[in-house]
C-alpha cells in the first residue's frame, strides 16, 4: 500500500480500526475470520496487533502486583475506560486530515499514551498535582522566562534536523504567516531530553518545546484534555501554554500571547 494514496489509508483504516476489537474478542465469528485472513497478508496490522497485546501484557503483570485485591476491580474498569477513550479519540474518522498519515504512524503515540495512563490508573497519580500544576509544563514556562529575558542560547541552531537526530525526537517546526524561525537548541523539561524552538510572533517570542510521548501524556490532567478537545491549554503567571500530541512526541507552545492565538499557529 502506497504511503502517497490517501484512499487507500482510508480503506485500511477499517481494517486498523477492527484490530482492538479482534484482540478484544468482541467481532462477530464472520468478522473475526475476516480479520484472520486479512492479518495474514497485512504487516501494519500484525505490528499493531502485536503492539496491543504487549499492552495488554503489561496490564496483566500490573494488575498481579496490585492490592488490594478488592481494588482490582475499579482499577481495571478504570484503565480500560481510559485505553478505550484513547482509542477512539485516535481512530475516529472526524479527526483524519483529507489526505493522511498512515494510522500506524499516529498510534505510536497512542501506545505510549496507553501505556502511561495505565501505570498512573494501577499506581496512582500524586494528589499535589491539582495544587501545583504540571511539573513539566512548570518547567517549560521556567525555560522560557529565562530564555525570554535574555538572548538565545550560543548552541542556537536553525538545522532543526541535526537536533532531531541527536535527541531522536521528531520535531516539525511551525510555519505560517508572520511566523519567523529564530533558531532551536537542545534542552530539557523533568530531566528528560527536549528540543526548544524560538520563534517571533506579532513582536513576540514564543517557544515550542518538543518532548518524547511519554513525557507528554505522563500526567492525567495532560491525558484527560488530549482526549476530549485533542490539545492540552493552560496559563501560569503571564505565559499560555498549548499543548499538543505528534508522531511519537508531544509539544508545548509557550508565549505571552493569547491561548487562541497561539493555538493558530499549530493549525
């Protein structure tokens, strides 16, 4: 299948959709040898199935260490209920461009996704979290007030694809009108790698801070928004944030403007 025929993602995506519900046992006996035979000559779909039931693995060992025991319950309706909101959010056909990427591609993330909140749901997430925010979105604005209040880094760079390959995280930059490129450099939010990159906005600089996806979705306030408007917004002090899941990462977008405008300038 051509990665360049946006009909044929979009007969596949079918095939992509039912993958869940066939690890799930939940398709009708035609269905499931439908499936079957179509497994047999699809190896995006055999990833993707392979994928899911690593997930599904790791449920099962973390449900086993769990107590206790009279908590499994809730904790396995709740996992589940956030995998299968996360799923959809990720197939639903509304949320495909006219000519789009392969699904496989885009359920990198999702894995990731999948898996963090499934540790949070088994483990639990730190009550502190409603009173002091997201520590990585608490580190991003500290970033970017201090890169704001003085010139960019000396390791500035405008190679934004030298950057992506040593931190091995995809980064696509922003583009549109009145969006100039200032130049990107390597840093990092809750001790993990991230790439930063400046921009001048309406005389105004803002930073797009790229991070991997599981650092991304590792807080349920970031997971929760993600799945029911597709982006993560916030405010501390004078800086919005906007925030957004990509291929295998997520971004930040931090600037001194409204969270509307800067939401624009993803689109």
């Amino acid at each position: 299948m051509s990665d360049h025929d946006p009909r044929a993602h979009e007969a596949h995506a079918a095939w992509l959709e039912r993958v869940a519900p066939y690890l799930d046992d939940e398709l009708s006996p035609d269905e499931r040898r439908a499936m079957a035979r179509h497994l047999a000559s699809c190896e995006p779909c055999r990833r993707e199935l392979a994928r899911q039931q690593a997930v599904s693995r790791r449920l099962a060992r973390l449900g086993e260490a769990s107590d206790p025991a009279t908590d499994s319950a809730a904790r396995e309706a709740s996992a589940e209920a956030v995998e299968r909101r996360l799923r959809q959010r990720l197939l639903s056909p509304a949320r495909r461009r006219a000519a789009p990427r392969p699904l496989w591609a885009w359920l990198g993330w999702g894995v990731a996704a999948v898996q963090a909140c499934v540790l949070v749901v088994m483990l639990g997430w730190p009550s502190w979290e409603a009173r002091q925010g997201v520590p990585m979105v608490r580190d991003a604005v500290a970033d970017f007030r201090q890169r704001v209040s003085g010139m960019l880094p000396p390791q500035a760079s405008r190679d934004t694809a030298v950057l992506a390959r040593t931190l091995a995280l995809p980064i696509e930059r922003l583009e549109g009108p009145g969006v100039e490129f200032l130049g990107a450099w390597p840093t990092a939010l809750q001790g993990q790698p991230a790439a930063a990159l400046a921009y001048r906005v309406e005389a105004h600089t803002v930073v797009q801070y790229v991070v991997s996806g599981p650092l991304f979705f590792n807080r349920a306030s970031v997971r929760d928004a993600v799945a029911r408007e597709g982006r993560y917004v916030a405010r501390l002090g004078d800086q919005a944030i906007v925030g957004w899941p990509g291929d295998n990462a997520g971004s930040l977008l931090v600037g001194e403007l409204p969270a509307e405008r800067l939401e624009r300038l993803r689109l």
